[in-house]
C-alpha cells in the first residue's frame, strides 16, 4: 500500500522507478528529479510520481527548517571550533550541489559536477581531497556527516568532542566522588573535623557499598583537591562556620532592597564600636553604636553611643532623632551648618523654622523601620514609640544580615573610615588588636559622641556613593545629601514638631495603681496634687494607671490621666542634692539592708543616696574624676557640662541632652558608685516640656 503524502519540497529524497532521486525544483504541475546514480535528470508530471507505486519520501525535510543557513548556535563556540563547522557546511554543499557558495552559475570543480559524476562518486572524490589535506576522512564519514548536516543544520557538523563539558573532578572514579559528596552530606551542621577523618568516613562508605578492596582511596593530597572540588560544585560547605553562613543565606533569586523616596525604607540595628573610650569609672570599654540609614539616600539619620546594653529607650529617642533636626555645635565650623551646604536651606528653612542653625545632615521622617530580632527593637517601649510617631516596623528573620544590609555596610564604612584614626581603636577582630590599646584611649563617651556626630556631617554625608545616582542624570555619582537634596524636590518636606507629649510618649511605660500615698514602683513613690480626684482604680480592666518614667531621671514620672498627662515628683527629691540614674539607684538598694518599714526603708535609701552623691560631688572615695581629668589635654564630662551651661543651648539640642545609658560603670562599692554619681551629674538633664518650647 502507498504511504499517503503531504507535502514534498525540493530538496526531498524520493524513491521513484526502482531508484533514488532528489527533487531538484519544482515548476507548477512539473517537478524535475535528479537520479543518484548517474545524475540523470526527468522532467515529469508531479501527478505521475505521486501516483507510483514504489513511491516514498526517504529523507524528508523537517519541518520549521529554514532554507537560509544558520549559524547563531555557532557564536558560543571558540573560533577553531566554529571554523571547522562551517568548513564542512561547504563540503557537504559541495558534494550535493557541486558549489560551494550560493553563486550556481559557476562551474564547478573537477570531480563535483553533478550532470557528470553520481553522489557516490562525488563523496569518494571528497574523502580523497581531505584525507590528502591531512584530516583522515572516509566515505563513511563524509555520508554520516551530510546525515547530521540534513538532521541538524551547521550544528550537527560542530565536532561534540571539542564542544562536551569537561567533568568538574576530572578523570576521578564516579564512586570516590559520590562517597564524598554523601560523606559532606552526613556532616553538614555537625563539628569540624579534619580531611584525614573525612578521608577514613570516604573508604568505609566505599567498602560497604562495593566491598574491601574493591574502590581505592586517592592520595592525601589527590583526595584533598577532589574533597574541595566536590564541596564547590555541589554548595556544600567543609567546616561549622561554613554550613551556618551557608544556612543563614538568602533563597534564590536574590533581590535587591530598593526605595525611590526619603524614609520610605529606614534601617536600624546596634553594634559594638571598635574604639576603647574612658567610662567614668575610669575604666576602658567598648561604647555600643545604635545607628539609622535612609536606603534611599544612604544617610545616617541618627547615630547614638552608649555603653554597652542600649536600652528601648535608647532605641525610641534614636528613632524620634531622625525627625529632629541635627543641632550645630558651638565649636563646629560653619561650613557645616545645613546653610552652607548643597541642601535647599531657603525653601526647607520658610516651612519648618528647625532647620534654622542646625547641621547639614537630613531630616527624613521614616515610613517602614527595618529591624533585627535584638529585644531592644522588639520592646514593647520601641514598638510603642514607633506607632506613635506613625513608622511601621518590619522585623527581621533571625540571623539574616542580609536582610539590613545597607546598615550593616554603614557599620563597617564607620570601621574604616573613622574608627581606625580614632586614638584607642581595636581592629575589627581579635586578631588585629594592639597590646597597649586600653593604654592609647583617651576619650570619653560624650567626646567621641561629638567626634561621630562632627564625622557624620562632615566626613558621611560628603561622601560620593557608587549607588547614589541622580534620577536624571543616571552618570552622575552624588553624595547622600545631594541624593537628599534632589529627592526632597521630588517628594516634598514635611516637617514633623514634637510636642513634650510626644517625647513623653517614647519614655518606658508600666501599670500601676494611684493610692492615697501616691504611685510606688522601684521602691521609690510618687505623689503631686495632680493625682487628687484619680486616687482610685482606673476604669480598666486591671484598675492601674499607665505611667511612664526615664531610666535617667528617676526623681520624677508622668501618668496619663483622663484630661492628659500629669506630672508626679519623689516624695523624697528634697533629700537628694544632686541629679541621679537608675543605675545609682539599684546599687543603693543592694547594699542599703532591708527595713520592715516600708516608708522608712525608702527615706533611709534616700539619704544613702543623698550621702552618696555628695562625696562624688567633692572627690571623696572616688577616683574617676580624677583618673579621667589627668589625661593631657582632655575634656571631662563636667568640663563639657560647665561649657554648655556657659554658653546658650542650640535650640534643636534634643539629641545631644538626652543622658547615656545605664550600665557603663560596674558598680561594686561606694567609691564605684561615686564615679557613676559623677557620671549622672555630667551630662544636661533632658528636660520634655522645655525642650518642646523650643520647636
């Protein structure tokens, strides 16, 4: 039975009259076929081959081949590769046609002509030329390769010798490279061990699958080179330390962090500064740095020291910081005042009347807040500050770093580009640590505060930044206030001014209940006329009162009442001739033996207190003030305190008048405890309500 046809193009082979021809063209009802053997050429009726019996299609063409030669699958080979290829494409076109190139009109060589020699001649003629060129070619091949070149186009002529990817572990046996690579696997998250236990693992798991002697062990050093190898090409790591920086990585497809506005990604976390400062213990410790950085214009919004064991409200003040604008200094330059820089002064300056005297550093208001899982970030006091403020929090998953990436890179520019000429710094690793580095520190916290904060206008924010590119003029590298300066055009200025309820508001918060003597908690009390007509359960659930207090002024709280908040001083401040920190409070308490009054106790605790302070303010019992002040040259803290007072107050000083953190001074006795009094009286008492008067 005939096999039904479709379609015939030229080019086809066919089988017709008991031989093998080629369709050479066809011509509306004729067609014109082109024997194999001898090169006859009929003209025949298309109907009348179609409708023989012995009539099929050999080597059809297949379909969606073009008839224009393709050579783009050719561009990734290497030139000698690709030369080759195409040399074979004239071959083979040679034999079949008897030209080389598209130009049929020109006689072909000798030994080619189709109307003078068959294809089986013609294919002995081409083996015979490249086997004299050199190249050892046979019929055989010469067929097998018109068959791949008729398959495949050019690149079934491509030499798959040449081209086939080359095994990553060489010529190692499969079985040595599948035992190491399910040895790695057995020991991801367990502990480092060396290569020669990892080598004796390989040969057990060898001769339980294939039996003693079966498979060999490569050499030491062969099987250390493959054990790498094998690590690399299958993403598995050697060591402990490798597998959890390989776990901690993010899923494929990476995608950048990428924002297009002032605060619209703010990122926030804490780490410890790689400088020695003076405690006012006298002791030398590592400060711990809580910093913000805008994604979008790469500004450091607000960074704060404090010793080590930042606090929420560390964290809460920072994230109002970055809404304030930063105050000048009286003893900074005045090139560094937002006036003198290229900030839009003028136009920020007729709507929000902070900006007058302040520094040029940005004031963005963040939208979303990008945190870790440090428990200061995640205090209910943080939280609270930031849902007061409006800014939405999106926490981190656990260790990924990479997820806050861009304040992470700020941390280690601060690294390299101030902390190493600080004077006492301490490498960024154990390793690079000096022998004498407690010996070279000579600054104390608020000093070094004054150097980063002078640093992050001058040195920062001055900066030219590979990522920041203006938005049209893609070329133009820009630093983070010229970023600032050309995105505020964009999306604006909204000045946000916080009220001394607003700062009230970001202080630490607990529940406690109004009684007739007042509020107690810490063993302290607090009462004022602003509590009568409230000494009673509250309306809620657990009838307390919310009250909100400062870790640095613990001499007075603040309690939300029905018609705002009320103000409700220690009972006891009259005894107490100097300011105080919570840190102070909590040593007295420990050394101060318990008494069965309750009242009494604390009146006992405050003149402890009182006692306390007053040889901290003369000198006696501690050492600090005086270890401190006999460096060359060096400011104290209270030497810092006189000048401030002296002078007048910037206006926009919220930042720099907030108190340190509790927790720089070990406090084992007194005279430990004198040098930390020492440090409460150094610094400004942080005052809400004054300090909104000045907005």
């Amino acid at each position: 039975m005939k096999r039904p046809v479709d379609v015939v193009e030229v080019g086809d082979r066919i089988r017709f009259d008991g031989g093998v021809h080629v369709l050479a063209g066809l011509d509306g009802p004729r067609c014109r076929l082109v024997a194999e053997e001898g090169s006859r050429v009929q003209v025949l009726l298309l109907t009348q081959v179609l409708g023989a019996q012995d009539f099929a299609v050999l080597e059809p063409r297949r379909p969606g081949r073009s008839r224009v030669p393709v050579h783009g699958p050719l561009d990734g080979l290497e030139p000698a590769v690709r030369e080759k290829a195409l040399a074979w494409e004239r071959h083979i076109l040679e034999v079949e046609t008897g030209h080389i190139g598209p130009h049929r009109d020109w006689p072909s060589r000798p030994g080619y002509d189709p109307a003078v020699y068959g294809l089986a001649e013609r294919e002995a003629t081409k083996a015979a030329e490249l086997t004299a060129a050199g190249e050892q070619v046979s019929v055989a091949t010469v067929r097998r390769m018109r068959a791949r070149y008729r398959e495949q186009g050019v690149w079934g002529l491509v030499d798959g010798r040449l081209t086939r990817e080359r095994s990553a572990f060489g010529r190692a046996d499969p079985r040595v490279v599948a035992a190491i690579k399910r040895a790695l696997e057995e020991q991801q998250g367990r502990s480092t061990g060396t290569l020669s236990r990892l080598r004796r693992q390989v040969g057990w798991l060898l001769e339980d699958a294939h039996g003693p002697g079966t498979v060999a062990v490569p050499p030491v050093a062969t099987f250390n080179r493959l054990v790498r190898s094998v690590a690399e090409q299958e993403q598995l790591a050697l060591t402990a330390a490798g597998h959890r920086r390989r776990a901690s990585r993010p899923v494929p497809v990476f995608t950048p962090t990428v924002a297009t506005l002032p605060g619209e990604l703010v990122m926030m976390d804490s780490t410890l500064l790689d400088v020695m400062v003076m405690c006012e213990d006298g002791q030398a410790r590592r400060p711990e740095l809580t910093m913000a950085v805008d994604v979008a214009t790469r500004s450091i919004t607000a960074a704060v020291l404090r010793p080590k064991g930042t606090k929420a409200v560390d964290a809460a003040v920072l994230l109002a910081q970055t809404l304030v604008p930063q105050s000048m200094r009286p003893d900074w330059p005045e090139y560094l005042s937002m006036a003198a820089s290229i900030i839009p002064y003028t136009r920020l300056a007729s709507i929000d009347a902070r900006v007058q005297g302040a520094a040029a550093r940005p004031v963005i208001r963040p939208s979303t807040v990008v945190i870790d899982q440090g428990k200061v970030f995640v205090s209910r006091c943080f939280l609270a500050a930031a849902e007061h403020l409006g800014i939405s929090v999106q926490p981190c998953p656990p260790a990924s770093g990479y997820a806050k990436g861009h304040v992470e890179r700020g941390f280690g520019a601060i690294g390299t580009l101030f902390a190493q000429y600080v004077a006492g710094y301490t490498g960024n690793h154990l390793a690079a640590r000096g022998s004498s580095v407690e010996d070279e520190a000579c600054w104390t916290l608020p000093q070094l505060q004054d150097l980063l904060d002078e640093w992050i206008v001058c040195g920062w924010q001055e900066r030219r930044h590979e990522r920041l590119r203006h938005p049209l003029m893609p070329r133009l590298t820009l630093t983070p206030n010229e970023m600032w300066a050309a995105l505020t055009g964009i999306a604006g200025h909204v000045p946000v001014p916080l009220t001394g309820a607003d700062w009230t508001e970001l202080l630490p918060s607990r529940r406690c209940a109004i009684t007739d003597e007042g509020i107690r908690f810490e063993h302290r009390t607090y009462d004022g006329p602003a509590l009568n007509g409230h000494r009673h359960p509250s309306t809620a659930a657990d009838g307390k009162w919310e009250v909100h207090h400062n870790p640095y002024e613990p001499w007075r709280c603040w309690v939300r009442l029905p018609d705002g908040w009320a103000q409700a001083d220690w009972i006891h401040r009259g005894l107490v001739s100097q300011p105080f920190t919570d840190t102070t409070w909590r040593h007295i308490r420990s050394v101060v033996a318990r008494r069965a009054d309750r009242a009494e106790h604390e009146e006992h605790l405050a003149r402890r207190l009182d006692e306390l302070l007053r040889r901290a303010h003369t000198g006696a019992g501690g050492s600090s003030a005086a270890g401190i002040a006999s460096v060359p040259g060096q400011r104290t803290g209270a030497t810092r305190t006189r000048r401030r007072t002296a002078d007048t107050d910037p206006p926009n000083g919220a930042a720099e008048q907030l108190p340190p953190a509790d927790g720089d001074t070990c406090i084992t006795s007194d005279s430990d405890a004198a040098g930390a009094a020492v440090s409460a009286r150094a610094w400004n008492i942080f005052d809400a309500h004054q300090e909104a008067q000045q907005w």
